[in-house]
C-alpha cells in the first residue's frame, strides 16, 4: 500500500538478500534490500555445518584454528543480516565520504528500513567490472585512483573500512564520472593502535625490513604468536608482494 511500484524482478542478488527497485507513493526511486527469510536465524547452525564439513574433508593447511574462523564469520555473518546496523554504516560513511567529490553514497530512507529490510536511494550507474578496453584508460586511471586513495583514507584516516571489495558493490556514473559505493554490511571500524600498527607494517614494506613486518604482522594478529615458520615465510610472502 505504500509503494506505486514495486519491480518483482530483482536487480541484484546475492547470499542473504536480493535488490528490487520501488517507487513510492510519493515519488522516491528506490532500491529495496530485502533479506532472505529464516537467513538470520540460520548463521549459526549453517556456519557449523561448513566448519565440519572442513574439518572431515581437511581442506585446510594444517594448523590453521577453523574455530576461530567459525567464530569470525558468525559475528560478521550476523552484522551483515542486521540491515539497521547496515544502514548506520551508510550513514557514517556518507559523512566520510563528503568532501571527496568523485564519490557518491546513496541516500538512507528510514521509514521503509527495518532489520530485516533496507530503502536506500535507487542509484543510476553501470557496473566497474563492465568497463573494458572501450573505456578509455584515463577513465580507468581515474577510478583505479580513486578506489586506492579511498583504501587508504578507509584504513588510516577514517578507520572505518567496507570489507567486501566485490566490483558488485561499485558503480561508475558516466555522465558525472562519480563512483557509487553500495552495500555497507560488511563494514568494520578499527582502533587507533591497530591503523598504526598496519602503519609500520605498510612503512617497513616500502623500505623493507623485513623483522618489523614480521613483528607487528604479529601484533595485529595476521601471523599467530605460535605459527610454524612454513607458515610465517608464507603470510610474509603475501605481505611482501
């Protein structure tokens, strides 16, 4: 009753929910996130299912804690199906974002966001990932800029970063030449002493010394305080290149 159109179609989809677009009574383009039934309830039971079925087929390096990655993805599994949660995010990250002129986050519609469902503006763009050899490289240059730059200022400055760097999530508006930026349900915040600590790391990477890396890699908790050194020399290896 509150919407002149509700497109049966989705628009996009994925694990816990799927995008329609709407307009409502009143006139507003939106896009509707609509959750999944019974996915909520489910993360926790689906999430011990797989780390068994991991454990049983050892599908794993030895010594990697598949508890403590259970333990992971349950909490960001669970934030992610908490669309208000989602929504706040999009609202910080609005503010962020606001002085960066190339970027562009939709607009939150609260009295059609629950838990469960998420109204945000409906944003006109083609996806990242569609945009090939006829793009013109400067176009790509461009964007290619502007997602490193916002990498950055994610980890060091705002210490508030969108964990899911799926091209999905990014959209190209040719006629402005502004990137939008979609789904914010993977979103983390970091403390001051962690964003200094990938400080060093990142600093130590470009001069290359090799024990600091190795030192606050530890600290931040990427290598474990008992990991075997085949282990170590890899995640060293990732670090490194």
């Amino acid at each position: 009753r509150r919407f002149g159109r509700v497109d049966e179609t989705p628009i996009a989809a994925a694990s816990i929910g799927q995008v329609h677009r709407a307009r409502t009574i009143d006139g507003r383009e939106l896009a509707l996130k609509v959750q999944y039934p019974g996915v909520a309830r489910s993360i926790t039971s689906d999430v011990d299912n797989v780390a068994t079925l991991l454990r049983l087929a050892q599908l794993l390096p030895l010594g990697v804690d598949v508890e403590e990655i259970a333990r992971e993805a349950k909490r960001q599994l669970a934030q992610e199906a908490d669309y208000l949660s989602e929504a706040r995010f999009l609202e910080q990250y609005a503010r962020l974002v606001a002085d960066d002129p190339q970027i562009v986050v939709p607009k939150v519609h609260w009295d059609f966001t629950t838990a469960r469902v998420m109204a945000m503006d409906y944003m006109e763009g083609v996806p990242v990932e569609s945009l090939g050899a006829e793009t013109p490289q400067a176009v790509r240059d461009a964007l290619g800029a502007a997602l490193q730059r916002l990498m950055f200022r994610e980890l060091f400055e705002f210490r508030v970063m969108q964990t899911d760097p799926n091209f999905a999530n990014y959209l190209y508006q040719p006629a402005t030449a502004r990137l939008v930026l979609l789904d914010f349900g993977a979103t983390q915040q970091f403390s001051r002493a962690y964003t200094e600590r990938y400080r060093r790391i990142t600093r130590a990477i470009v001069t290359g010394d090799r024990p600091v890396i190795e030192r606050e890699a530890r600290r931040i908790g990427y290598i474990a305080e008992d990991a075997s050194q085949d282990v170590v020399d890899a995640a060293m290896e990732v670090l490194v290149l």
